[in-house]
C-alpha cells in the first residue's frame, strides 16, 4: 500500500516536496486550497482522501479524541516552537527513513529530534 499524507498549515512547505520525493503521494494544506480549514473537517477530508496527516499541532496527540484505528494515521511533530523548517525536514526524513512505514497505518506516532514513539491499539490475538 502506498502511503498518503495530508500536511498541516504549522509544518514547513518543504515536507510536501520531500516525500514526494521519497515516492509518498502528499499533498499540503497551503497548496491544496485547505488554508484555514478547521481540524475536524481536516480530519474528515484526510480520511476520506486515506492521508495520514502530519502536525505540529499536539491535539492531534490526544487518544481519547484520536483513538488509534479509528484515522488512517498521525504525525505528530514535537519540536521547539523556534524550531526551524531545515531541521524539520531533517528530522522527518530520517524518521521517514528509519520507520516501518506499515507501523504508521492508523496509528498517532510522536516524532521529535532524538526519536519517535509509535502509539497503536495491540489486537487481542498478539
């Protein structure tokens, strides 16, 4: 399957070029007529569209609102706010570089700049 991404107006523009690079069909919210569009039609257009989204909004981190399974997947972003779009974009690649990209499917995964936690719900039978 190939993943999809849907990036959130608080990331850098250069993310949408890189994993497009990188094979991943990615659209961003600035350059798709999204601007301004409120999270809750945001998450319903990333599922219909089956876009994982990226943010660096932490209410997308929130499991009682987002339980896992329930999307097809969130990146969350956790950098300091004077965080630049260069070490984003760094960051993002070695983390798109290093993950299993099946791990991310419905899951709310925290990136930051030393590492990234992937929160799923685990099946009964595992």
């Amino acid at each position: 399957m190939k993943l999809r991404f849907l990036i959130d107006e608080d990331c850098p523009l250069s993310l949408e070029n890189l994993l497009n690079l990188k094979g991943y069909d990615t659209i961003h919210v600035k350059t798709s007529g999204l601007s301004g569009t409120k999270d809750p039609q945001l998450f319903i257009f990333a599922q219909q569209e089956q876009r994982i989204i990226i943010s660096r909004d932490l209410g997308w981190a929130n499991i009682k609102t987002y339980p896992p399974n329930s999307h097809c997947g969130l990146i969350v972003l956790r950098f300091p706010f004077e965080a630049n779009a260069i070490e984003i974009r760094q960051v993002v690649e070695q983390f798109i570089d290093r993950v299993d990209t099946s791990e991310i499917v419905g899951a709310i995964v925290i990136v930051d700049k030393n590492k990234f936690r992937v929160r799923k719900v685990v099946s009964e039978e595992e």
